[in-house]
C-alpha cells in the first residue's frame, strides 16, 4: 500500500476542479491516485459529490414540445418591429466595404441622427408652426430620447466587448491587443460625440461613465500594439482599478431599460 | 445536415428570417433552462428568451464568430435575466427572505416531523426549497457562475467570457456557490446516503486546506 504522507492532500477548491474536470489542480490522474489510497479525502470527495447530485433537484419545468414553435410565434412580430438596419448601414457594409465599417457606418449614422436631432430640438422646439401648410415633421423628443438611447447602448456594448476580450485576454509573454486597439481608437470619436451630447441633455450619470470610458479608451488606443507580459499586466491593472468595465455594464443595462421604456411609450401613443 | 450556427448566423444577417428561426429552434430550449434558474419564474423565464432573441437579432451584425453562437446568447441572456430580477428586486427580496435556520446547518435535522427520512423530504420538496434557498441567498454573480458550470456544464473560461471575469474571480465565485451549498445541504444529503453528519467544522467549512489535512493526517496515524 502505497504511504499516504507522501502525497498532498486536495483541497476543497480542488476537489471541485476535480469534481468539473476542470484545469487548475493537481493532475486528474494524481488527485484519483491519492484517492484511492487515503480513505478520509475519499470521504470528502463522496459528500461533495452527494451535495452537488441533491442541487439537481432543481430541475426548469418541462415546456411542452411546440415550444420552440410558441417561441417563434411570439418573437416574430417583435423582430418585424425591432430597428431596420439604417440606409448607412447599408451602405457602409455593402460589397466590398471592409466589415470594420458595418460598426463604424451604423454609429456614425446614428451619431448624426443624434446630434441633428438634438440641435432640432435645442435650436427650434417651439417655433410656431402655421396652420393648413405642409411641414416637415420635426423629430419628437421621445424619437429624440429613443434614437440617444439606442445609440448609446449599442456603443456601450461594443465598448463593453473591447474591456472584456482585453481583460480575459491570456498572458503570455508578448501579448498582441492590436484588435482591441484599433476597435478602441474606432470607438474614441464617437465616444466624444455621445458624451458631448449627454452633458448637453443633462444626462449627467451618462455623460460622467462616457467621460471616464473615453479616457479608458483612449489610453489602450495609444497602447503599443504588442505588449510584453509585465506591461500587459499594468494596463490590465490600470482597467481593473478603474472599475470601469463594472460602471460601463450598470448603465448600459439602465440605458437599455429606458430603451424599452421609450419604446413602449412610443407604441403606446401610436396605438 | 444541419445547418451550422455560423452558417445560420451569416444568413440571417442578410435578412434570412427563416435562418434565425434555426438558431431559436436550436437554443431556445437551453435559454429557458438557464433563465428559469437564473429567475426561478417560469414567466419571467419565457420573457428573458424572447428579449434575449430580440436582442440578439438586433444585433447580429455586431456577432463575431470567434466565439460560438451559443456563448453569444447565452451572454445577451445572462444580461437580461440580470436585468429582469434587479428589475423586478426579486432576488434582493428573495435574499432578504433567506431563512437562516437556527442552531445552523444541522437544524433540518431537529425539525420535530413524524417521519423525516430522506425520501419524506425529497418528496415534500424540501431539499428543493433548500437548494432555491440557497442559490436565491447568492449574489447574482456567484450563482449565475455556478448555474453556468453546474447546469449548463459551461467550461471555466465559458464563464468567464460572458460575466467578464478572469478564470481566477470565476473559479471563486464556483467555490462560494459550492461551500454555501455544503454547508446548507451537507446534513441532509449525509442522511440520505445513510452515513451520520459529519461533526461540525470537522469537514471545516468545506475548503480548509489544513483541516483537510489534519483528517488525513488522524486516519493515516491510527493505520
């Protein structure tokens, strides 16, 4: 028999890495070796593996075989009414237009939506308008409100994007962020220009997270594009202390709640 | 064949409904489960895979095959099933409510019923409330990290790309869902295999290394 002093106990973390064969611990092969040998970490390993078989118990509720069927069902007349794809869009993700663009194209296209619109209504929102003449209808401050908040919460998302792949990205001893970088330049401008127009809507919670968003990006923007692990690290540090990946997934989740506030209201009204 | 989520992506993005109607039929089932554990309503479930759907559709153009389909939605679902419980404060409440049973984990076992033996309970659906108790008394991280990997068989670094966290912060969160759980279920599920609880703190509260070792180390010297 084998003298159990001699090989290392797992732990309770690594018994459940074992349990998920998961990376991490001893080698598999190690941790069953010493199981087999030492009677007490065999006991332990039972009663985890008893606690995590009784989580089992809960079960989601069976849905019924036309489930997916009542999914689609429901779900198609939102997809009909969800945003179309913009004509700029279109345009900037056509043939030929490097996929880059199809981000870029739809943010620029919003962006000035946004700011035109905002100026429409900064400039001119009680102009009277002269009875019986046909007039260009001016955008609503709701439509205003809407085409803002999607805007901003699409851009919060692909920032969001750009913090995560950089933050989960795996040390090594060059560590290439150029993809990050080029995104996070991209997203720079248009950053400013969301900012610029929160601060003057009085949206001051979304202005502040896009003021500190933009600092962020801007320093990965002016990173090199291959980083040595030591100076990787530092960067990924400098992000981390700046909880600005927490803050950007707060108000990208209230921005979206007031999305689909807008857009209920909207329907509301049209109905 | 069927047809592959790249595939069905890259046709839906150019307007192919029918293809999105492939990737609904293939993860919808999936998306049901994960946010029926994430909201423990059925209700609320139906409605995080619809906005989860609404949302993926919106923003198609934005999906990028380096990772799969199914990590991109259940991310957008893990988000709005987030979203819907804050929004709704049912697991603040539901914290809020998480009885901490007197006398600790081994009170279950002093519960004056005629005939507690392990299958009374798990018919009575005790065991079950135990576990909804204790995944709804975790924050929305740690249980949604555990829901993924115990639930969904996620990997670790599944994980953490879609709550955002390193491998390390997503293997602590996994270790906090399971010590909670021990600690709360340890008594009862010790009974039902027919083995006496183990006495308090000996197994320490599930993770301590040197107490771990200290077990050993007893048994090793009384061979």
């Amino acid at each position: 028999m084998k003298d159990v002093r001699k090989v290392k106990h797992p732990s309770e973390e690594e018994l459940i890495l074992y349990h998920y064969a998961e990376a991490g611990g001893p080698p598999r092969a190690v941790v069953t070796e010493h199981m087999e040998v030492c009677e007490p970490c065999r006991t332990r390993y039972r009663e985890l593996q008893a606690v995590l078989a009784a989580a089992e118990v809960v079960e989601a509720p069976a849905r019924s075989e036309d489930f997916e069927d009542e999914v689609w069902r429901r779900l198609v007349p939102r997809l009909e009414a969800a945003p179309q794809e913009s004509l700029w869009q279109r345009f900037f993700a056509g043939p030929g237009a490097p996929r880059l663009w199809a981000p870029v194209g739809a943010v620029v296209a919003v962006g000035v939506l946004v700011v035109g619109a905002f100026l429409a209504g900064r400039f001119w929102p009680g102009q009277p308008q002269p009875q019986g003449e046909a007039q260009v209808q001016p955008v609503s401050a709701q439509s205003r409100e809407r085409i803002l908040l999607v805007a901003v919460g699409d851009h919060l998302e692909r920032s969001q994007m750009v913090l995560v792949e950089l933050v989960n990205a795996k040390p090594q001893r060059t560590v290439d962020i150029s993809a990050e970088r080029q995104r996070a330049e991209d997203l720079v401008p248009t950053n400013r220009l969301y900012r610029l127009t929160a601060e003057r809507s009085g949206e001051t919670g979304v202005a502040n997270l896009l003021d500190e968003l933009e600092r962020t990006l801007i320093e990965i923007a002016h990173s090199p594009s291959r980083l040595s692990s030591p100076e990787f690290e530092d960067l990924r540090r400098r992000v981390e202390a700046q909880g600005i990946l927490f803050k950007v997934r707060v108000v990208d989740s209230q921005v979206h709640e007031r999305e689909r506030k807008a857009i209920e209201d909207l329907s509301r009204k049209s109905s | 064949m069927d047809e592959s989520d790249a595939a069905a992506v890259a046709r839906a993005c150019a307007g192919d409904t029918d293809a999105f109607r492939v990737l609904v039929d293939r993860y919808s089932r999936k998306v049901f489960r994960l946010a029926y554990r994430m909201t423990r309503n059925e209700h609320d479930a139906e409605d995080v895979v619809q906005e989860s759907f609404l949302r993926a559709y919106r923003r198609l153009k934005q999906f990028e095959s380096r990772s799969s389909f199914g990590t991109w939605i259940f991310r957008i679902a893990v988000n709005a099933a987030l979203d819907l419980t804050r929004k709704l404060g049912r697991y603040e409440q539901a914290e809020q409510q998480m009885p901490e049973p007197e006398g600790g984990a081994h009170s279950l076992f002093q519960l004056p019923a005629p005939d507690p033996t392990p299958d009374r309970l798990l018919l009575s659906g005790e065991l079950k409330h135990k576990v909804e108790s204790v995944l709804a008394s975790l924050s929305p991280q740690v249980r949604t990290a555990f829901v993924l990997r115990h639930y969904e068989g996620m990997s670790i670094e599944e994980i953490g790309s879609i709550l955002g966290l390193k491998g390390s912060a997503t293997k602590n969160s996994i270790y906090r869902a399971v010590q909670k759980l021990r600690k709360e279920l340890e008594p009862l599920v010790v009974a039902q295999s027919g083995e006496p609880p183990p006495a308090r703190g000996e197994l320490g509260s599930t993770g301590s290394k040197g107490r771990s070792h200290e077990r050993c180390e007893e048994s090793e010297t009384s061979q």
